[in-house]
C-alpha cells in the first residue's frame, strides 16, 4: 500500500489503497484504543453512501456519528458549534479522537473542530473526494467568515491522513475534474513526465486503481515536501497556489458552489501560462477542452469583474497583483505583474480560448 510520511509538527503517514481502513485495527489500534470515543464528523452525504464502508471497521469502539452538511456549507461558524456542541453534550473529553469523513470541507472544519476543542485533540483524516488528496495533507483547517473564506482556521496536523480511493468511485463528474485540477498543478510545479501523463489520460474515471493511486501519491508527495519545508506558508508553500489568483476571484466573482474549486484552478493555471508565455498553454487547453472545464466562463467575465478579488486576495501584498509564474515547468517562482500587463494577458487568452472552443 503506497505510504507517504510527512515531516511536519509530529511526524505522520498517509496511506492510499483500495483497504486501508484495515489500519484502524492494526497500525492504529493503539491509538483508537487510548481514546475515551470516536466521533466521525462526516458530510451527510458521504455518511449516507459510505458509512456502511467505514463503521465495520470500528466495531469494537465506542463512536459517535455527527452529520455536517454537505460540502461547503460545513465550513460555518453554526456547524462549527453545533459539533463543539455536539462534543460537550456526548461527555467528550481531551481523549477523545475525531474522524473527519468527506472531502476537504469537511476536514476543513472538522480539522478546525479538533484544534479547538479544549485546546485540542487528536484527529484523522478520511478524505473522500480526489481533491481532498492536497487539502486533508498539510495541517491547514478552516471555516468561512461572511467577509472571507477560509479566514478563520489554525495549523493543526492530523494524526493519520487514510485514503481509500474505492469511495471515489461516486464522485459526480464535477467533483474529478475538481480533484484531477489539483493534481495536475502538482505536476506543472514539479515534474514535467508526469505531467506529460497525466495530460494524456483520456477519461478520469476509466482509470485503473494503480493508475489513479499512483497520481494521488505523486500529488500528495508534491504537497507533503514542500510542507515539510514551509509548514507555516512563509515561502515556498505558496507555491501551491499556481493558477490561484485567478481561481479565488473566479470563485468570488461567480459565488461559491457555482464553479468548484478545482474548475475554477486550471482556468487559472491556464492564465497563469500565459502570462508566462510557457508553450505547454495549448496542450493544456485542449486537455481541459477534451475534459469538460468550463473554459467559456473566462470569455463571459472581463478583467475587471475579476480585478478586485485578485486586488483583495489575501496572498497579495500592497495591492500588487501577484502570481505563481512557471516559466520552466517544475520551476515555480512568485511574480508580480502591473495591472495593464496582466488586463492584456487576459484578453490575449480570452482570444485564444474564444478559438479552442469555437
Ligand atoms: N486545507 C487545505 O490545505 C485545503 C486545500 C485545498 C482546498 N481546501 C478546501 O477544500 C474544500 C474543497 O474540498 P472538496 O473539493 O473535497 O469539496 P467538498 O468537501 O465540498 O466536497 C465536494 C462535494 O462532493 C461530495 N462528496 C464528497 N465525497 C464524495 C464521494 N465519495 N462520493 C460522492 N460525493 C462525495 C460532497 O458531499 C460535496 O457535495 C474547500 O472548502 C477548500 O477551501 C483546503
Ligand atoms: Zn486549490
């Protein structure tokens, strides 16, 4: 079973396979033996189509199930308190062990849930979704302000990350092309044959299970070294946000749910190339053409509908807009770029795209 040790805080592994909730009885079992009980903080629908998956495992425990919406709207200071409150009231204690069961909203949330609850307790993540192979890595949680996403949240690494890649297998068409995104950004900043294969997968969900894991591991191995190395986003973290600029003020712009995450990334990176005239540009717009990333939103919203945001992103500084160039593929480096080169960029690849999708 692939494993990925990752460096950071104290030391932890994440396992990817098709039977990895075998550990909770094997590798983990001390663990789960030293906590008082077990609460899955799972995504309402991940629970209703999976829990039946997960809690055999768990027989011998003592484990509460508390349901979070699904997706995004798990990420409100509500949900937030409804599980601290839903810890007080089942007698939780520091001993306690929370499993957090969904995509990367919820191990947002119940990531944040963990470091709070008196002043923190342990937790695992059980990714469910492919994008949750970056955010369940890495130890940032998070839930939503009305003035921000993600502007409340700690550093807090979990315990374990156990990724079992059979529960991908339900994930609506959207939900890949979302996850599959932050896999291939992964290539671009490090790795240009594995780019160069994943650029030639055909279909997402035709993959095989060796296939698809190996993708996973290479992603979450990209993501795992470079927060070895900047666990608290000083430098080279920052990185990870290639096509992110231009993804958040597309998230923004068209509200949250309406473009996922991941969609809205590769419309970025594809900007991002651009703007780093890299040759790879074409490639990659046929790739996501082929794919079904909805490339026609970055010809219906001007530049400066989209300007503000990437004015108020919270990675920026002074107002500058900044990117993630890639010159080079493998060869990451923050730019900042004056606004009347980045407005001409844009409308340069609003052209170009106006032609792919002809
Ligand atoms: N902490 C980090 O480092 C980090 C990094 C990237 C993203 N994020 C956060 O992750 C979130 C996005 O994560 P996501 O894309 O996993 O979205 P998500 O958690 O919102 O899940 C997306 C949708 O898929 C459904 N779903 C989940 N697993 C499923 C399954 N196995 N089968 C069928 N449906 C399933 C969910 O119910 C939801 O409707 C955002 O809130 C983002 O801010 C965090
Ligand atoms: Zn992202």
């Amino acid at each position: 079973m692939p494993t990925i040790r990752v460096e950071a805080g104290r030391p932890y592994s994440v396992h990817i396979g098709t039977d990895v909730f075998g550990l909770f009885n094997s590798e983990y079992k001390e663990l789960l033996d030293s906590a008082d009980r077990i609460v899955v903080i799972a995504d309402e629908k991940v629970a209703s189509l999976h829990l039946g998956h997960l809690l055999p495992y768990l027989k011998s425990y003592k484990v509460d199930v508390f349901n979070v919406p699904s997706g995004e709207q798990a990420k409100s200071i509500e949900t937030f308190m409804d599980c601290h409150s839903f810890l007080l009231a089942a007698g939780c204690s520091r001993k306690t062990l929370i499993l957090a069961f969904g995509g990367g909203a919820t191990g947002d949330l119940a990531g944040f849930v963990a470091s709070t609850f008196m002043r923190g307790i342990p937790y695992i993540q059980v990714p469910t979704t492919i994008l949750a192979h970056d955010s369940a890595v890495g130890g940032k949680t998070a839930i939503n302000h009305a003035l921000g996403k993600n502007m409340i949240g700690t550093f807090y690494q979990p315990e374990a990350v156990l990724y079992d890649i059979q529960l991908l297998k339900t994930l609506p068409d959207h939900e890949w092309r979302s996850g599959m995104a932050e896999v291939i950004k992964h290539a671009f900043i490090s790795n240009e044959q594995w780019l160069d294969e994943l650029l030639a997968v055909e279909s997402f969900q035709a993959m095989s299970d060796p296939e698809l894991m190996g993708h996973l591991e290479k992603g979450i191995a990209v993501k795992a070294a470079i927060v070895e190395e900047d666990e608290f986003e000083n430098g080279m973290r920052k990185f990870l946000n290639f096509g992110h600029t231009l993804a958040h003020a597309l998230e923004a712009h068209l509200g949250y749910g309406n473009i996922t995450h991941g969609e809205a990334v590769v419309l970025g990176m594809a900007y991002a190339l651009h703007l780093s005239s890299n040759d790879r540009l074409n490639p990659f717009l046929e790739w996501g053409y082929h794919h079904g990333y909805p490339f026609e939103k970055v010809v219906e919203i001007s530049f400066g509908e989209l300007l503000p945001y990437m004015k108020k992103d919270k990675k920026a500084s002074k107002g500058d807009l900044n990117f993630v160039m890639l010159r080079q593929i493998a060869q990451p480096q923050m730019e900042k770029i004056e606004e009347q080169a980045a407005a001409n960029s844009y409308e340069e690849l609003r052209l170009k795209i106006g032609e792919v999708i002809k």
